[in-house]
C-alpha cells in the first residue's frame, strides 16, 4: 500500500526515463524546498508590521 506522502513517479510516466534518479534525488526535493521557501516568503511579508 502507497503512503499518500510517497510522490515517487515510476519511470514509465516520465519523459525520459534514463532521468528518473536525478528526478528523485535531485529535482524532487530542491522543488520542494523553493515551494516551502516561496511560501515562507509570502507569509511571513503578509504577516509583517502592518
């Protein structure tokens, strides 16, 4: 059973599948971390001195 956490990607769906380690030990997590710093950002500018 898939945990609903698990976003791996099998390596038919993907374009180039010969990229599927650089997709999951690479581009996977650095989009995370600019997703949660982008939404960081935002929040805390929203939550500034008003």
């Amino acid at each position: 059973m898939k945990s609903k956490f698990d976003f791996s990607v099998s390596r038919d769906n993907l374009i180039l599948p010969f990229m599927g380690d650089v997709y999951e030990k690479f581009a996977m997590p650095v989009g995370w971390l600019v997703l949660r710093v982008l939404l960081g950002g935002g929040c805390s500018l929203k939550a500034g001195p008003s």
